[in-house]
C-alpha cells in the first residue's frame, strides 16, 4: 500500500525533525520543500535566486516555483511507494496542486504538528542544523556528541539566517494568514490528525505511528 504522510505545523513545530525519524522508521523518502529551495540557494540555480529573495524575509516563496521542485520529486521514482512531506502544502493553492500531482492510490495521512508561539521563537533561536547534511540539532534537547560538530559527517553546524528572532515571528505571522487555513482544508477531508509538537520527540513519533498504524 502506498503510504502518504503530510506534516504540516508552524515554524519549529518539529516537522523536519519527526520527519526524517519517520522516515528511517518506514523507509519512505523525507522530502522537504525547506530543504529543496535552501539546496537550489546553495547550488545558484535561478529558481534558488528567485526563492531567496523571500526565504531571508520569511516570506512564503510564489507557489509555481516550489509546486514546480515538488512535483518532479513525488511524481519521480524515488517516490513509487510513498513519501512523507514536511513544509508543502503551505497554501489552499498549493494543496489543491498536491491533490493533483499525487494518485489516489494507498492511504494519505496528514499530521498537524501544534506548538504555541512564545514556545517555538525559544526553540528555534536554539536550532543549530548542519551546514553540510543538514542534519537538524537542538542546542539543549538534541546536541550534537561533539559542540558544533555534525555527529553524522562531521562539518560544522551552523543557525539558519531565518532564525533569527524577528524573521522567526514573520515566519509565524506568515503561518497563521496562509498556512492555518490547511488545517480546515484537510479536517473536512477527514484525514487530519492533531499531535503535540511541544512533547518529547519519543511520545511525537509513537502517537504518530499509532495513528498511521503503517
Ligand atoms: P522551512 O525550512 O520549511 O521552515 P519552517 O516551516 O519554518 O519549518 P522549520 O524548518 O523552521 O521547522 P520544523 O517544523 O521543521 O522544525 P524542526 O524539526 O527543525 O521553510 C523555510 C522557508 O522556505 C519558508 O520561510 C519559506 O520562505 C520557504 N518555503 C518552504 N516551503 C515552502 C512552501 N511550500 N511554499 C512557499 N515557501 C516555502 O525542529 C525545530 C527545533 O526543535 C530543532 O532544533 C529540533 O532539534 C527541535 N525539536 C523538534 N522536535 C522536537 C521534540 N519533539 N523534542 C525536542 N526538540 C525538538
């Protein structure tokens, strides 16, 4: 069975980090539309260049550009027995593109990943994440064995230009005005489930696997 799993939630709600668990666990491939456009910045690529420009202000980047990266991703092989996403859709546009990109077959899962705001701004201003595997950290929940160093390729971790606490808010702002809207779009789907972000990664990622049942 095809197994589909969206993770949506705001700015720090733990998306990327239950994700890439989730996808050990599974062996689905993680994929993350973060991820992607910062790879795009880092290479130069045009669509990077473009997506940047709003990235740094903690705006969303235009729909077509990431619908675009996307959709090649999910409709590619890597994805023939599902995925798991973290970051798209972030838009009613851009969940009704998935609606199409993506076949009806198996079972689609969405994960609402809630965290209250104060939480999130101190939970991001500790993230570290690294500057070469992108392996995400959390200075007091999740160190690295060595300070500064990434445990798995051992380059140095960095902090996100956007986690900086007032990009951090927009970033939050920008959730709630284009984003939240989601939340209502996959409840009346039936297939939205609410996990806590706030708890200990362990409890996030076994609720997640009871409700999946995959
Ligand atoms: P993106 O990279 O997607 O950022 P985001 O949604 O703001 O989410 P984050 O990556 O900040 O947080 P997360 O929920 O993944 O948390 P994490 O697991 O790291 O997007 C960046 C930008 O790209 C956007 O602002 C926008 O410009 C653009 N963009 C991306 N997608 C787009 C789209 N679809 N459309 C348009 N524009 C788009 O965890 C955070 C911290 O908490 C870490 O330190 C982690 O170690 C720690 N942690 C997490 N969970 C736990 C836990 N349970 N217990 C303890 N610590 C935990």
């Amino acid at each position: 069975m095809k197994k589909k799993l969206i993770l949506l939630g705001p700015p720090g709600a733990g998306k990327g980090t239950v994700g890439s668990r989730l996808s050990v666990i599974w062996g689905l491939p993680l994929i993350s539309s973060g991820d992607l456009l910062r790879e795009h910045l880092k290479r130069g690529t045009e669509a990077g260049s473009n997506a940047g420009k709003y990235m740094e202000k903690g705006e969303l980047v235009p729909d077509e550009i990431v619908i675009k990266m996307i959709e090649e991703k999910l409709t590619g092989p890597l994805c023939r027995e599902g995925f798991i996403i973290d970051g798209f859709p972030r838009t009613i546009v851009q969940a009704e593109m998935l609606d199409t990109i993506v076949d009806d077959a198996g079972e689609t899962k969405v994960i609402y990943l809630k965290a209250g705001d104060d939480f999130l701004v101190e939970r991001l201003s500790l993230r570290r994440v690294c500057g070469g595997c992108g392996k995400i950290y959390h200075l007091v929940n999740l160190p690295p064995l060595k300070e500064g160093i990434c445990d798995f390729c051992g380059r140095a971790l960095i902090q996100r230009d956007d986690d900086k606490e007032e990009i951090i808010r927009r970033r939050l702002d920008v959730y709630r005005r284009m984003t939240a809207p989601l939340i209502e779009y996959y409840r009346s789907k039936n297939i939205l489930h609410m996990v806590s972000g706030e708890g200990k990664l362990e409890d996030t990622v076994s609720e997640i696997k009871k409700i999946a049942k995959w």
